[in-house]
C-alpha cells in the first residue's frame, strides 16, 4: 500500500483508505494509499482547532477532554480517522462532525466549509482532506461521553463495518433486514447480527462473497416487500 507524503501527483491511481472501518474490502480492490504519520496531529493554534487527516478519533477524544473542549465526545466510541470521519460525515443522530467544521485543506488548497455540501453519511469531497479546522468550544462533557456509550450499547461487539446501509428516511435500515428475515441469517461465517441487524458482522474468517450476498439480498427483499432501495453506507472496494 501506498504512503501519502507529499507527492500528490499519483493520486488518482489510487483509492485513499484512512482505518477501513466503513469499508469492504474486495478480493480485487484498487490500489490503496493511506496517509503518512505526518498528517496524525492536533494542536489549537490561533484560536481553532487544527487536525490532521490521520488523526485517529481516539487521540481526538483524549486531546479534547484533557483540553477541556467541547463538541467532539461522540468520538469516544466511534472508530476512524479524521479524514474517513469528515468525508463520511460521520456521527450519531444530530452530532456529526461538520457541525463545528470550519474549513478543510486538501492538496490544492484551502476549502471553506460553506463551499462544500454536507448530508447524512455524505460529503461531497473528491480529494485527499490532510488537515481540518473547526471551531474551539471549551466545556468537555462527561455527561455526553455516557449518553453516547449509552446510545451505542446496542451496538454489536464482533467484527464489523459499522452500519451497512443508510437508514432510509423516516425508517431503519435494521428493522427493514429483519422484517425481511434476514436477522442473524448465516452465509458462511457472515451475518447481520442478532444484536442490531444492520450491522453485518464477521464471526471469524467472513469471506467478501458471503458478505456481498447478503447485501444484495437485503436489498433486493426490502425493494420487492417494501418498495425502498437501500443505499450502502459501507464503501466496497472491488474491481470488476
Ligand atoms: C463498530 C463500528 C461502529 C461504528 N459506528 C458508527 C457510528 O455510530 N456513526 C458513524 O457515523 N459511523 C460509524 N462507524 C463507521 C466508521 O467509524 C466511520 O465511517 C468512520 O468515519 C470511518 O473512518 P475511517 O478512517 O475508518 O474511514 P475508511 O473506512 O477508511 O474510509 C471511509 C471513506 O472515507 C474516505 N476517506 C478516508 N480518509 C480520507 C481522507 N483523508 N480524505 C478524504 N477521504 C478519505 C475513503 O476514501 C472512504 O470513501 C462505525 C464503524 C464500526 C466498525
């Protein structure tokens, strides 16, 4: 795998991974580049809140609770790096973490949060994020880091990607698999877990075939019994 330095002239070759946790990866992926350690840091520097693109969530959380600053608790439990968890628009109901972003830099430059588009699970960015600014809020709260535990308890504990598909709107995209029957369905060493069902969880040696047929599985009953298309919130890594 490819480190990201300070070449960025290869990139389009490539397919940018931060820690993988919201995606498959195939038995044929792309070329995959990461950044290098030199983009994992955080610092508060003229009054903001600077982080690098590899920074893991955990060492963000712990930054913030011994700093005293606000608005980043959800990152307690939740795993990634800040490049996976702005392009994933990554959070837990209404706290995601373009609410107190101000700005990202990318290899071309500077871009102001208002230039770009933010949604559930979506941003609309094509290129490498190795540095975002957001706004400095003091007040950490230990209240919030319990609520957010909490919030997560059902959560299951094996192996997985985190959530597979977007809650369609007004729905669950874990009630919809297990009114189709799909619930803790085993395909091979795959299944979307007892637990929360749309978590598709690896008890040991899950193969990318099992994991892709019940994806599409899940899709094609949820279209044919309730007319919705589920959209992956997983990213698949697999050529053709
Ligand atoms: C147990 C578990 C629980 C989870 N719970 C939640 C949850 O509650 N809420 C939630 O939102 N998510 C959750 N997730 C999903 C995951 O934590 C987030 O999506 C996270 O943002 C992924 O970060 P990553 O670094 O692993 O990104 P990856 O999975 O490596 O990549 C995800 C996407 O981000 C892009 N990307 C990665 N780095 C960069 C970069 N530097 N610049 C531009 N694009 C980049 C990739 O190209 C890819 O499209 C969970 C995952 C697991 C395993």
């Amino acid at each position: 795998m490819a480190l990201l330095e300070d070449d960025f002239s290869n990139i389009d070759n490539f397919y940018l991974i931060g820690s993988c946790n919201n995606t498959l990866v195939g038995t044929n992926p792309p070329p995959l580049m990461m950044l290098s350690k030199r983009y994992d840091s955080i610092k508060i520097e003229d009054g903001v809140l600077k982080i690098g693109g590899a920074t893991p969530s955990g060492k963000i959380a712990s930054f913030c609770k011994k700093h005293n600053i606000a608005n980043f608790e959800f990152l307690s439990h939740l795993p990634g790096k800040l490049g996976g968890l702005v392009a994933m628009n990554a959070g837990l109901k209404e706290y995601e973490i373009s609410n107190s972003l101000l700005a990202i830099t990318t290899p071309t430059g500077s871009k102001q949060k208002g230039e770009l588009a933010f949604g559930y699970r979506f941003a609309d960015i094509k290129e490498p994020i190795l540095e975002a600014t957001f706004q400095l809020e003091y007040g950490f709260s230990s209240q919030k880091v319990k609520m957010f535990k909490k919030m997560r308890s059902n959560q299951p504990a094996t192996p997985s990607a985190g959530s597979c598909f977007k809650n369609p709107k007004g729905d669950y995209a874990g009630r919809l698999i297990e009114e189709v029957g799909l619930k803790g369905l085993l395909r091979g060493a795959m299944c979307f877990s007892e637990k929360h069902a749309n978590f598709l969880v690896n008890s040991g040696g899950g193969r990318f075939e099992d994991a892709m047929w019940l994806i599409e599985e899940a899709k094609k009953r949820v279209k044919e019994q309730f007319d919705i298309s589920l959209e992956c919130e997983i990213v698949i890594l697999q050529c053709d």
